[in-house]
C-alpha cells in the first residue's frame, strides 16, 4: 500500500498553493492509495477535496510534530 502524506500552508484552506489542486487528483489516480493533507494552517473556508482525499486536522489530534 502506498501513502501519500502533504504538507501544506495552508492548503484546502483560504487562497495559495492552488497547483495542489490539479496535482492531488493525479496522485491519487496513479498509484498512491491513500493521500493526507496536513495543513499548518487552519481557515473557516476550505476548498472542497475530493472524498478520496483525506483532510488530517492535527491542531485537534493526540499528535506531537518535532519540526
């Protein structure tokens, strides 16, 4: 099984990072089985994602990033 893990900005959220868009569909169609977005930013407005796609919300997990 093959994981695609993104690190964004800010991306599904406000404005930036928009070739994201185009790319996602194309990872997820060619080869990987999984893709998570992890966004260090968070917005009330999102972009919507494909429903293959999984949007990670770490601000609100038991999760430690050492950076």
């Amino acid at each position: 099984m093959k994981n695609l893990i993104l690190l964004t900005a800010i991306f599904p959220f406000e404005g930036g990072e928009q070739f994201i868009e185009t790319e996602i569909k194309y990872w997820r169609e060619n080869g990987f089985d999984n893709v998570y977005v992890i966004p260090h930013t968070y917005s009330n407005k999102s972009r919507s994602l494909p429903s293959q796609i999984k949007l990670v919300n770490m601000k609100a997990s038991n999760c430690n990033l050492v950076y």
